[in-house]
C-alpha cells in the first residue's frame, strides 16, 4: 500500500457523499438508486448539474491546501512547510534557536527517514488525489463550442483540477529529482497518477511527468479561458492565472522559454495593479487584492492557530514562535540586505536599526535587531494575538520576474529589461533600467527575485536549485550557523516509510542518492 494507495483509502468519504448526492438526484439520470453507478452515470450527471456535482469536490480540494492537517505544528499546511525550506538556503537568517533548529542547521533534512519529504510527498499526492476524483467525474472529451452556463462550468471545474494536479506535480518534480537543465531530464521521476486507481506505480521518467505537467496546465488555460473565467474576482479561487503561473514555472524549469514568456505574459496583463508603497510596507503581505493571484481568507471556522503563517512570522505576534515565543524570529542575510538601494522601499520591510519592543499582553520587553524582517509584521498585524490573518501563496510580481529570466536566457536582453524595469521601478523610483546583457542582467535578475520574494513560498529553495546554486554562508555577517551545501545536492529522497516500505514497483535501486 503506497502513499496514493493509502490516500484513496482515507478519503473515500468524499467520493462516497458524492456518489450520495448522486443518487438522491436519480431522477436526472433515469437510473434505479439500486443500481450500481457507473462511470458513465456520473459523467451524465455532471454534464446535467455540474455545480452541486463538481463544485464542493473542487471547494474539498481547495481546502486540502488552505487547511492543516493532524501533525505537529510545523508540518500542518504548504504555507508552513515552505517556511522550513525557507531555510535551507543563504537569504533567510533563523536568529533564536528552538522550532526548525534542524532545518537551519541541514541537519538530516533530504534523507528517506526525515520528516520533510514526508509531508511534502504525503501533502502533495492528497492534492493530486483530490484532482483526479474530479476529472474523472469529467467525460474526457468536452464540446469546447457548447457555451451553455452548465458546460462553462463543467470546464471550469476541470481546469480547476487540472491546475493542481500540475501543481503538484511541479512541486514534487522539484524536490524529489534534480533540475531538470541540471541533469534531471535523463533521470527517474515521481509515480504518475493520472487517474483514482490505488495500484501503485513506479517512478516514470521525468519527461514523462514534465510532459504531464506542461499538458495539463496548457489544457487548464484554454479551459479557463473559452469558459470566460481566466480571471475571477475571489482571490481563493482557483482560475485561469493561477494556471498560467503553473504553466510558466514548469516552462521555465525546462528551458521552455517562450511558453515561459506567453504564459507570464498572460498573467500580467490580467494583473495590471501591483503592490505600492503601503500594501508593500504597512499590511503584513495580507493585502488579497491587487496583484494576488491565490491565497486564503482567514474565517472563524478555519483558524490554524499556532500552525499558521502568521504565528511563524509576525515578530509583534502573542504567544507565536515568531512572536513573543522568539523560537523562529527571522532576519535577511546581511549580504542581501546591503544590496537593496536606500531609494528601493522593499528594505522598510526589514529592520535598519535596533530597537526595543513590548509586547502588551506578556508585557515581555525584546530587543528587535538590525536585519529582522518586518514583511509579516506591519503595523496591521501589530500585537494579534489569534494570528487571523489572511495569507498570499502566489503574487503577479513573480511573473514579471520569471518572464524577464525567460526573455534574458531566449537571448532577448532588451526584452528582458524592459520587463524588468516595469516591476523594479515600481519599487524603487531611483531605479534606472538596466544596461546590463548577457550572464550580468541575468545576476541583476537573480537578485531582485531575491529581494522580491524574499520569505515567500520557497522560492529560494527551488530557485537555487534551478540555478544550480549551493549554500554559502560564510561571509555573513548575522548567519548564527555559518554552514555551506553544495549545489546540486538538494534532492530529497523519496520517503521510506510512507512510500518505499510500501510499493512493490520501487526498490532500493532505485532510490534518490544523497
């Protein structure tokens, strides 16, 4: 019994309530409740009424990556888990020792036995789960002419499931096998899961899953868009940007860098208002307006509590441990730091200067040093003690910056710098666009990806590895564990016992090597 195989175990209810609802619609389908439901059957009736169908499948899974699960507090959502790979890297500075020690000092954080990979593989297997109950539910072939409001919805909903599949995918693809310019193409992959079967798979060949990836987001992006609903007004939502921000990313991971380009592009346009100054530097990045593509609303009935962002990162926070508990306080390595210019305003969101702060419950007095990142502890989120906070997992800003690196590495330096300027001159009026070409604007690149997500959803950790880029913290001036990793070497290895244990069409042979 593998992870998918023990992941259709544990959420047959799912399918099972469904299938109820179903049967208690019999009527639609002219079938007796008696009968067993065929595929078909259910295909008839999504084609009939896809938003009682389709619709709370696709909230359920929604929900798998907005919501926690049943470990400790470290490992309980995707929001949470980036911030251990957050890191695993040179940019991010963990300041106080306790929680997440051992991700910060790379101690057993890759192995089959570690906690990590397991709930990366666990979480991320639930997602593709998940997708694959709804696309089943889809007849294979859709009439893309039919614009009726129920098949608008019909294509909506597997585009829906489409996008996270992908995105699962991509992720997976991104941890468990090396970059794929990197030598990763030519190797083993990720079991494919394309359907809700519960026999285990072995590892396809990472072009097999990239293909997988590349395809289902591309069919995601034409559905969203012939079912007009590229871009919707919630902002948890599932939509055609968030397709594309999928489509692009694996793009560029693969060297693909026009559909890189189209892709980023496609996302821009629709996000023509990015963060200015006070979203930037006052609201804590949990402004879900603007230039958010996906992210969740925090609501009484899904409060994470001490497994929330925010407990982890907002410094002002009551008893969170990156709050008053200062078990996980973060800073911006000081290398980084004295790169952004005085005119950029990314750096207010990072400490120039020491300061004291009292929290008013404890009444605890701390010294705030020079360094420490106030990105999720604006003046907002000053003294929350319930952490309920809205939480961004995908901004537009990215794509300006993943089209800019596609544009550069195409060979179309001026290209590259034109989008470029179009973001960084909307953070730092002083900035004059660059003059730089060849591997300099790339570096220039590099870098204001670097300042722009600094924190957010590992991007550190997955671009270093693109980039093909080690540890190195040697000359830091505020890095407690002055540790070094080489690059190339940040592949986790597949779980032990949640996978290998478990599925007979993976051996030992063919196991990630550290």
């Amino acid at each position: 019994m593998n992870t998918y195989k023990i992941i259709t175990n544990h959420i047959w209810l799912l399918s099972i309530s469904c299938l109820a609802f179903l049967f208690s619609c019999n009527d639609l389908l002219e079938i007796d409740p008696m009968d067993r439901m065929t595929q078909a059957d259910i295909q008839k009736m999504v084609l009939k009424d896809p938003n009682s169908v389709l619709e709370p499948m696709v909230t359920a899974l929604t929900s798998q990556i907005h919501d926690y699960g049943t470990g400790s507090v470290n490992d309980r959502n995707l929001a949470v888990l980036h911030i251990r790979l957050n890191f695993i890297g040179n940019d991010v500075v963990k300041v106080k020792s306790g929680w997440l020690d051992d991700d910060y000092r790379l101690r057993d954080w890759q192995t089959q036995i570690s906690p990590l990979p397991v709930c990366f593989w666990r979480n991320f297997y639930k997602y593709i789960f998940y997708a694959n109950q709804i696309i089943a539910a889809v007849p294979e072939s859709l009439n893309l002419s039919d614009l009726s409001d129920e098949n608008k919805a019909v294509m909506t909903f597997k585009a829906s499931a489409l996008t996270i599949r992908a995105f699962s995918y991509t992720y997976l693809m991104w941890l468990f096998q090396d970059d794929y310019l990197h030598g990763g193409k030519d190797k083993a992959g990720v079991p494919l899961y394309t359907t809700t079967t519960n026999v285990a798979q072995p590892r396809a060949a990472s072009a097999e899953v990239w293909k997988q990836i590349i395809d289902d987001a591309t069919e995601a992006v034409q559905l969203f868009k012939v079912s007009g609903n590229y871009m919707t007004d919630k902002r948890d939502d599932i939509d055609g940007s968030f397709a594309s921000v999928v489509l692009a990313r694996a793009a560029l991971t693969m060297g693909e860098w026009q559909t890189a380009i189209s892709a980023a592009s496609d996302v821009i346009n629709a996000y023509p208002e990015l963060f200015n100054e006070e979203d930037y530097t006052t609201k804590g990045f949990t402004v879900m307006e603007k230039e958010v593509i996906f992210g969740h609303f925090y609501s009484s009935n899904s409060n994470k509590a001490q497994s929330s962002f925010d407990a982890w990162m907002n410094i002002y926070g009551e008893g969170g441990y990156g709050g008053s508990q200062q078990t996980s306080w973060l800073a911006i390595d000081q290398r980084l730091y004295d790169q952004i210019p005085e005119t950029d305003y990314r750096k207010k969101n990072f400490t120039s200067e020491p300061f004291e702060y009292t929290y008013p419950v404890s009444d605890a007095t701390v010294l705030v040093e020079k360094y420490f990142q106030l990105k999720w502890a604006t003046s907002t989120l000053r003294d929350n003690t319930a952490y309920n906070q809205d939480e961004i997992y995908i901004r537009a800003s990215e794509m300006y910056l993943a089209k800019a690196e596609a544009e550069q590495r195409s060979g179309n330096d001026a290209a590259a710098q034109n989008t470029l300027y179009s973001l960084v001159s909307q953070r730092d009026p002083g900035y004059v666009k660059s003059s730089a070409t060849g591997d300099a604007l790339f570096k220039e690149i590099q870098l204001h990806r670097r300042i722009e997500l600094w924190g957010e959803a590992g991007h550190e950790f997955y671009d270093n590895k693109r980039w093909n880029i080690g540890i190195d913290r040697a000359s830091s001036a505020n890095h407690l564990e002055k540790l070094s990793h080489p690059a190339g070497h940040f592949t986790f290895q597949i779980p032990l016992e949640t996978e290998l244990n478990y599925n007979q069409n993976i051996t030992p042979a063919d196991q990630n090597p550290l």
